[in-house]
C-alpha cells in the first residue's frame, strides 16, 4: 500500500485548503492525504515519493483576514503557464489569475509561482459570485456579469484541468502514481413548471388561447388542439396536450439506458412565480406513481422563495415525501433543484443541507451552458459564511435547453450549432470522466421540431 500524498499548509488557513484538498485528492483522483502544518504561509507543499511541489499560497492568506471581500478581485491577474514536459496534459498552456506563470523543475522539487489550490477553491466553492454584488431581476448571479477571462475560464471544465494538471505533474515524478477510474455518466432531468396547459379549467382562458393560438400564431392545428385540451381533459383524456410530453421523454431515455429525474414543486402558495399546479390533484399523484413505477426519480423543485428559506425548503421536501409514499416508491435520496435556478452562493448550500437532502443541481447558469464551479464532477459543498464544509453533494448543472433557445439568453436559433455546443460539453466532460448534467423541460416539447432535437440531443449525451 503506498503512503499517502502529504500536504503541508499553514493551519491558519485549515478549513478551506483541508476541503479543497479532500475534493482534489480523495474525492477526484481517489488518493489518500495526510495534512501538516507548515509555519509559513505563503507556500503549500505536496510531499510524494521523496518529492516536493511547492506552489503559492495567495488567496488564502490575503483573505483570511478580509473574508468574502471583494478587494481580492485586485490580486487577480491572467496569464498563460506553459507546461512542456509534462506527459498527457491535456493542455500545453493553462490559465493562472493568482501568481505568475512560471514553473521549475529541479531534481527532488518542483516549484510553481501560481496558488493552484486558491484558484481551485475560489471557483469550485462558488467565493468569485459570493463577493459580487451584481444580480438579474431574479437575484441570480449571470455569466454575463463574469469578466471576459473568466467566462472563458467557465466556458471548459477549469479546475478538472487544474486537477489533472496536478496529478501529471505528481506522477511525472513518481510514475507509480495512480489515479482512480473516472467514467463519463449523465444526469437526465427535466424541471416540472407546467406540467398541463394553464387554461383546462377555465372556458375563458380557452378561448383566449384559442383565438391566440388562430389569429396570433396562425396555427389552425393547435387552435383545435386546445379545443380537444379543453374538453378532453373533463374526461380524464390528456392526449391532447401538447406538455404532456413525460412518456415522450421517458421513452426516448429508457432506449438509451438512461434514468431520469423529474423535479416537482410541491408547494406554490407564496408566489406567483410557482406556476398553477398543485402536487395534490389526482393527476400529478399519477403522473409522479406513473414516473415511479417506470423506474425514473423524482426531486424537489424548490419554489421560488425558497433558495434562501429554512422553513419553506423543510415544509416543501415533507411534502414531496409524503406525495412519493403515497406512491410507495422506495426512492432513498431526495435532491433538489430551485426555481428559476435562483441561488446564494453564501446561504443555499447551508439552508439545503440543513433542509436534509441528498443533492442539489442547481449550481449552473441561467444565461449560458458551461461550467459554473469548474467542473463536471460531483461534490461536498462548502459553507463560506460559517467557513465549514458540508454533507450536502452539489451535481452542477451543465446545460439547460432554454440557457440556448431563451432569447434573453444565448438565442440559438440554428440547431446545428446548438447539437455543436452541446458535443463540445459533452467532450470536456468525457474528457475527465465527469457526469453531463442536461436539463429539458417538458413544456418546450410542444411540437415535432423540438421533439426530434431532443431525440437527437439525448443520443448525444448518452453513453
């Protein structure tokens, strides 16, 4: 059995270097660690096999003192590091923003002038948006607001490559050194919003609809079917609606052999925001035992105050429970993913681990596909007001369908280059056997265009 990687830091600083390690060498690459303390602090070494890797200790030292301010955006600064010599990088030249770009190699050490577990914490733990104060209309943090280089940075899987990086360099000079597996997976979902037309219960929202659907869209065939809709559903027919696309979905991945998860809103009683449907009406208990028995999950969506509410996340998972007992699924793990994917880095992580779920997926961007925390890979998240790490697993998600169709967001109106991005995704996640976190809504299903998108789409990203 080898010994395990030491890791020598000073201990003023444990909380976060101790979590951001325990993420690189345990839970990505599978290797054991041992931590010392090191007296100064303004290096971290990495002591393998007789040889040293010193790097820079920048962030941690400057904001210990100054945690969560934002004057630590005035020590970042971009530039290339080249790294020849290094065998099966995936990249000769990687981007730094703490330190210089300058590497040494020497017989029994190796140094580097960049803070490569400080860039690796300041994304991966979410601390870049924490300190910002910019926002959208729903108080989410935009890749907009991200400066060109960094949105470059979030465009690839940044600190997988910061990581396997590390390892190479590790392994260039104890070639014994081996890595855990890592295969690629997916993470199918769809966010249940509407899982019905809106107007079945109201003859005066029919026919708005209809005359909508005649006059406005020109569209003799969905005019009818809202008609159909309308009536049909009296009589527990729901063939006619055109959100009604959960087998579609279902049976698109089952050909795959993927497993879906379906995220509900179980309470839409503080807001507007929540859509119409309650989790109680007979339909949705069907739908839910229906999704169930075919062998998919199903998660919590939670409602739009929730993101940062105690009390309204804990009542909302009760009563997702006790709909899937109801159901008699033997589902063991509940995880959630926000409305409107709204999110504090700051308070989220600790409300929904406190909430007792398993896991969210909410961590990606509303505006634009990519890689919000920098990776692909699930993992613990981290409480950056209390500075603790916590038990709750973040599953980031990578791509959502309207983060590209949204005309307030990408507005990708080609599907060619929409099927070019999304292999690009998929690429980098398989690149570092990560997991393909791709969000569909049921409700863009609604005709024959998207339906074989998503087709298309799902045989993309699946195994």
């Amino acid at each position: 059995m080898k010994n395990p990687i030491t890791l020598e830091f000073n201990f003023d600083h444990k909380s976060e270097i101790e979590w951001t390690a325990k993420i690189v060498f345990k839970k990505f690459l599978g290797l054991d660690i041992e931590l010392k303390h090191l007296d100064d602090p303004t290096k971290i070494n990495i002591i393998n096999n007789s040889h040293v890797i010193e790097t820079k200790n920048i962030f941690f030292k400057l904001s210990n003192n100054c945690w969560l301010d934002k004057d630590i955006l005035n020590y970042i600064n971009f530039s290339d590091l080249t790294i020849d010599g290094i065998p099966n990088v995936t990249k000769k030249n990687i981007k730094i923003f703490f330190g210089q770009p300058k590497i040494k190699f020497l017989e029994k050490k190796t140094t580097l002038d960049c803070d490569i577990f400080g860039m690796i914490f300041f994304i991966i733990s979410g601390y870049y948006e924490a300190i910002s104060l910019k926002k959208d209309k729903h108080d989410r943090f935009a890749f907009e607001f991200l400066t060109k280089d960094f949105q470059n940075l979030l465009k690839e899987p940044s600190v997988d490559v910061y990581v396997n990086f590390l390892f190479r360099l590790m392994k260039k000079n104890d070639p014994t050194l081996n890595k855990k597996n890592q295969y690629y997976d997916n993470f199918i979902s769809c966010d249940v919003d509407n899982p019905y037309g809106f107007y079945i219960d109201s003859f005066s929202k029919t026919t708005r609809k209809f005359f909508g659907d005649l006059l406005k869209r020109k569209d003799l065939v969905q005019a009818n079917l809202t008609l159909a809709n309308f009536f049909m559903s009296k009589f527990k027919n729901y063939s006619y609606d055109e959100l009604n696309t959960f087998n579609f979905m279902m049976d698109i991945n089952e050909f795959y052999g993927n497993t879906m998860t379906f995220f509900f809103l179980s309470d839409n009683s503080k807001s507007s925001m929540d859509g119409f449907y309650s989790i109680d009406e007979s339909r949705i208990q069907k739908l839910i035992k229906r999704i169930v028995e075919r062998g998919h999950n199903i998660g919590l969506h939670g409602s739009y105050l929730s993101y940062n509410n105690i009390e309204y996340l804990i009542n909302e998972k009760n009563l997702l429970c006790d709909i899937l007992e109801k159901t008699n699924s033997n589902q063991t793990k509940i995880g959630i993913r926000q409305h409107y994917l709204r999110w504090s880095a700051k308070s989220s992580p600790r409300l929904i681990d406190k909430a007792g779920f398993d896991f969210d997926s909410t961590v990606g961007f509303a505006d634009h596909i990519g890689f919000r925390r920098g990776t692909s890979h699930n993992y613990s998240m981290y409480d950056l007001e209390n500075r603790v790490s916590l038990k709750i697993l973040e599953k980031p998600l990578i791509v959502m369908e309207d983060s590209m169709f949204g005309k307030e967001y990408m507005n990708i109106s080609d599907d060619n280059d929409f099927k070019l991005k999304l292999k690009k995704m998929k690429k980098s996640c398989v690149e570092f056997g990560g997991e393909f976190n791709f969000l569909w809504h049921n409700s863009t299903l609604k005709n024959k265009y998207y339906k074989d998108l998503y087709k298309e789409s799902i045989r993309l990203v699946s195994n």
